[in-house]
C-alpha cells in the first residue's frame, strides 16, 4: 500500500515497513462495501442478506477449522476470510438455497487459499473460485435472478433476466422496452433496481465503495481504469448490432459484475501484478477477456473467468515489467538471462 | 531375484499399490487419470488394460533382457510396449465397443505411459520373470485402484450414478464431472492418500 505522507508506491521489493496491516486493509475493504450489502438487502430483501452471512460464516468457520487442524496459528479473524465470504456472498444470486454460499466458501477458503498454502500465497482469487465452482456445479440454481422487490417494471414473474442476460439473448431494443426508456434503463442501472447478483447491481454504491478505497489509498486506479476502458473501447467498437462503432459502452460498464469485479476483485493485492505498468497489462487483459465472453462466449457475462484467467498470468506480468534495480548496468543480451 | 534380496511378492505388490502408487504417490498418468474418469465402467477398464499392458510387458522384458543390447533397449522397450498396447487395443475394439469409442484414444496412449517404460527399465530389465510378473499386478493394480477410487467418487457426486446405474437421484456436484472437478477430484484424493499413508507409516 502507500504510505501517505513519505508517497511512497507499492512495488516489488524491498519494501518500507509501514504502521498499515492486512488487517486493517481487509476491514477498510469490507467497510467499503457496505453501501452495495446495503442496497443489495434493501432490493432483494432480507433473504440476501442471510445469503451474505451465511457465506461469512461458513468462509470465517472453515478457516478457523482448518487452521485448528493443520496445527497452524490460528487467524481466522483477520479479516481475509471475512472479506472473501463477503465478496462471495456480494456475487451470489439472492435466493439461492444455503448451501450454495457455505460450498463456495469452503471451496474459496480451503481449496483455493489455505491448500495453497494461506494468504498471500493463492494463485487465484477465491472468492471467485468459489464462485467459479458453484457456477459449474450449480447452473440451474445459479442463475435464478430474483427480480428486486421495490416495484420492478411490469414483469410478472417473481423471476427475471440480467440485463445482460436480455442484450445477449434479445438484443438492446428489448433491454430497453424491459425497462421503459433508455434514461431510465440508465437510471436504474445506476442505482441497482435490476435483477442480479446481491452485490452488484448497485453501481452508485459500489463507486462510492470504490472512492473510499481509492481516497485511502488502498487501491489505485490502474487496474480498474485499463478494465473498465477497455469493456468501453471494445463494447463501442463491436457491441453494437447496426455494424463497428455503434455499441452502447456505458450499458456494458453498468451491467453484470463490471464494478464489482473491476474495483474489488481484480484489485486483489495477492492475485494481481504489484508493478504498474504490469497492472495496466492486467486490467487491458481482464477487459478484453470480459468483452470476449460477453460479445462472443456463451455465459452472459465473463467478468469472473476474466479475471480468474488473468490471475494466473500475474507472476508473469511482475516478472516481465520488474523495475529497474538502482544503480544496475544494463547487461549484455547474452548475459541477461544469468 | 538377483538384485532384491528378500523383499517377498507380496512386498512387491503392495509396493506398487501403496509406496509407489503410479498416480497418488509418483503423479505419473495423470492425463487418462483425468480424461477417462468420470465414470466407474471407463476408469475400471483404463485400469485394467495398462495393469494388462504392465504385467505383460514386465514378462517380456524379463524373458528378452538377456538378448537385449543395451545401447539398443529403449527402442526395444517401445516395441515391446507398443506391441502390447496393440493386442489391448484391438481386443477392446473387438469385445468392448462402446467403451472403445470413448476412450479408444487413451488406450492408444497407453505406449507412451511413463510408469510401464520405467518398471520396464528399473525393474523388468534386472530381474527375472517371477518378480518382474509381480511387480507388474502390483504395479497396475495399484493404477487400476486409484483409477477405480477416483472415477467412483467422480461419477457418484458428479452424475448420481455408478457404472451407469443411478444411485441417487440428484447430481450433487456436477463439477465433478467436468475436467476441472478431474483436477479437483485427483488432487483432494491424492492428499488424503498421501494423508492416510503418512499417518500408517507413522503408526509402523
């Protein structure tokens, strides 16, 4: 992280000790989520919001027993567990059975974290593995979208369809009849009044999350900025049906899981290059892959293998824009391999 | 039995099950221990055509390696292999149809697993025809067990069913059945392999 007042940056070591912990950060993040639980619970009501807790707790439970007993110290507490149930349960349908969310949390916090030896140490994001997992092994159940209760437009059924769900199967006219006209499409995007998962339907509370987090300087705007600037340039340039250049880049910002993903998940300090030019190769990358899957691929929406993708390639990226080493002379070609 | 002394036959066979299981313990054939075991019936006759292909090529090998050079022997490994794998193929294309056409491939790739080339170098090629039969059942049953093991829990939690028939009537995860629940599968079963031997081992 920064440290504020010497304006040092994050990158690969050495580093500079600072009086931040990982505990505060994970706290700070999981605070600056709460305006998307919020408006989450308040749209899908309170079955949500057990939806959320549950996964927390099976995400902090199951790291407290596994630590218990693989004999190791136990710190279940510091919020890393905590956050990723959250950020599981925040990427959850509203009205899936509780198992749902206490598997994925198991899967994330035992099989992609501690088995992979603990914090800091996983190759992949787990909340998104978690819900990688679920995704897979639950389709059905997955992918039943609670319309939100506070009067949604004349749909009947107590089910509905993403908006990115309706623009993949019937294209932008219906979207936008679904939704009366297109400034209240937008409207309602913004504030979230649309079917989908818990957490990311809300896109003003998840900016104001994400301001929070960028004010504290927890994180920068590398990833998000290359993430969400390439989704535009892309759903611009091929998005549209009437041919190159018509496509509607804000509709494709404010649907699916784009804020979430881009400001929470692909920020993710363990999972994602530590050097920036390397983190603006990381988000270009999630983006071009999220508008792959959404133009061309079969699910809906690609944020999540987007980035789970480009995880694995984040070793490969801070090796590949390492900073220069003060005072190092730049080797001959032959020798630079060593 | 020139270079082992007094490990008995049935040190050796357990040897290949449990201490050097091809799949849990050295992780070798991992492909077809993924590609081909999302159903009992498949892992089951994957596992008994290479324990087929193992204990025969550990015979042959044991009856030519005083006629074998060699400078020459790994060439010779392979046509002995290859030859085995060959008669495996045609009698599952004959006598196993249905399966052939879905795993045909896999048996095909038999030839090129590392685990029977090594046993054939390592043991077969130093030993005679008694040991080497052995250490090839011990070997392959050790395959065909971790095979049989791994496509059961895959095709139970991910199909509900066993051998085709359904058991429950649900598909509790169907991940499982995927090639990413392959990974998923092989790897939490190698750990609790490598868990319980540590802990028997420990016990001894």
């Amino acid at each position: 992280m920064k440290s504020e007042k010497s304006g040092l940056i994050v990158s690969v070591s050495p580093h500079i000790k600072d009086t931040e912990t990982t505990e505060r950060i994970m706290w700070s993040v999981s605070l600056s989520l709460l305006p998307a639980v919020l408006m989450g619970v308040y749209f899908f009501g309170p079955r949500a919001a057990f939806t959320i807790i549950a996964s927390i707790l099976s995400a902090v439970l199951s790291e407290y027993i596994f630590l218990k007993a693989m004999k190791k110290k136990v710190v279940a507490l510091d919020g890393s567990a905590f956050l990723t149930g959250l950020l599981l349960g925040l990427n959850l349908p509203p009205s899936v059975p509780f198992f749902i969310p206490v598997i994925g949390a198991i899967v994330a916090v035992i099989i992609t974290k501690q088995l992979f030896g603990g914090l800091g140490y996983n190759i992949f994001n787990p909340a998104l593995i978690g819900r990688a997992f679920l995704l897979v092994s639950f389709p059905r159940l997955m992918t039943v979208w609670n319309e939100p209760a506070a009067a949604f437009i004349h749909l009947d059924a107590r089910t509905t369809a993403t908006p990115l769900g309706i623009l993949k199967e019937e294209g932008v006219i219906k979207l936008i009849e679904v939704f009366g006209d297109k400034g209240n499409l937008y409207s309602q995007l913004l504030i979230g009044h649309r079917g989908g998962c818990i957490g990311e339907t809300s896109i003003l509370a998840l900016l104001i999350g994400a301001t929070f987090l960028m004010y504290k300087k927890y994180i920068t705007w590398h990833i998000p900025l290359a993430f969400l600037g390439t989704v535009s340039l892309i759903a611009w340039i091929f998005g549209g049906q009437e041919g190159l250049f018509t496509g509607d880049p804000l509709l494709h910002l404010m649907t699916g899981g784009l804020m979430l993903g881009a400001f929470f998940m692909a920020t993710d300090y363990v999972t994602s290059p530590s050097v920036k030019s390397g983190q603006i190769l990381f988000g270009t990358g999630c983006g071009f892959l999220t508008m792959l899957i959404r133009l061309k691929g079969g699910y809906p929406e690609g944020v999540m293998f987007a980035i789970l993708i480009m995880n694995c390639f984040s070793p490969l990226i801070d090796r590949g824009f390492r900073s220069k080493v003060f005072g190092a002379v730049k080797k001959p070609a032959k020798g630079a391999k060593q | 039995m020139s270079q082992l002394g007094k490990i008995s036959y049935r040190e050796l066979v357990l040897n290949g099950i449990f201490k050097e299981n091809t799949i849990f313990k050295l992780a070798l054939s991992l492909c077809p221990s993924i590609a081909v075991t999302n159903n009992v019936r498949n892992g089951v006759l994957m596992g008994a055509a290479v324990l087929f292909v193992q204990v025969m090529v550990n015979i042959t090998i044991s009856l030519m390696r005083n006629l074998i050079h060699p400078r020459i022997r790994l060439p010779i490994f392979m046509l002995v292999i290859s030859g085995w794998v060959t008669v495996t193929d045609m009698s599952m294309a004959a006598f196993a149809p249905a399966a052939y056409k879905q795993m045909g491939l896999y048996i095909q790739l038999i030839v090129a697993f590392a685990s029977i080339l090594a046993r054939a170098e390592m043991f077969a090629s130093k030993n005679t025809f008694v040991p080497s039969m052995f250490d090839g059942i011990g070997m392959g049953a050790g395959f065909l067990l971790a095979l049989t093991v791994i496509s059961f829990f895959r095709e139970l939690l991910g199909k509900g069913s066993l051998w085709g028939y359904q058991i429950i009537n649900a598909k509790p995860l169907l991940i499982l059945v995927l090639p990413a629940g392959g990974f998923f599968a092989v790897g939490l079963l190698m750990g609790l392999f490598n868990w319980i031997s540590m802990k028997y081992e420990g016990r001894q």
